[in-house]
C-alpha cells in the first residue's frame, strides 16, 4: 500500500512528512550506549508509606509553625503589657507576681 502524504494525498517519491523521522535521523535519537560502571534500578518504593511521611512532616511542620506564631504573638502582648502597666520601668515583677497576673 502506497504510504500517504499529508491531509490523506499520497506522497510522492523522496517526499516524507516533516512529522515523521527520517531513518538517519533515528540513529540520533537514541541514547548512547553506557559507558563504565552501570547503577541497578532503585528498589521498589511503597508509595503509602512515602505519602504518610510527607503528611506527617507536613503536620510536624505546620504545629512547629503554630508554636512559633504563638510565641511571637505572647511576644509581642508581654512587651505591650510591660509598657502600659509599668511605662517608667521602675517596676520590677517578680516569679510570684507574674504568676498571679496570669
């Protein structure tokens, strides 16, 4: 069977589609043999252990980042307590006192 060119049109002799790889071409493609030592293929991965890993560094992640916005945001409330309560800095608070505060 005669092959066809383009839009079902036959082609003509030494004519080939720009789609379709020349035979020389071919030989390009291909990867070069390897050369020197070769790895063996990784081992087989059990993707629902690999998924729960991740999960669990996501949460781990996520609870770190919690704890730290936290401590910022106490940060920042202590500091705002300090200047309105005791604006002079004379004022010392003491373990005992800054228990019954909070």
């Amino acid at each position: 069977m005669a092959s066809r060119g383009r839009h079902g049109v036959p082609a003509r002799d030494g004519e080939q589609r720009r789609d379709e790889p020349r035979c020389e071409d071919q030989g390009e493609q291909q990867a070069p043999a390897p050369q020197g030592f070769v790895l063996p293929p990784p081992p087989p991965v059990d993707y629902g252990v690999f998924m729960q890993g991740l999960v669990q560094a996501m949460q781990t992640q996520a609870h770190t980042q919690a704890a730290l916005q936290a401590q910022e945001r106490a940060d920042v409330w202590w500091s705002s307590l300090l200047r309105t309560r005791f604006e002079d800095g004379a004022v010392e608070v003491g373990w005992d006192e800054f228990v019954r505060l909070f």
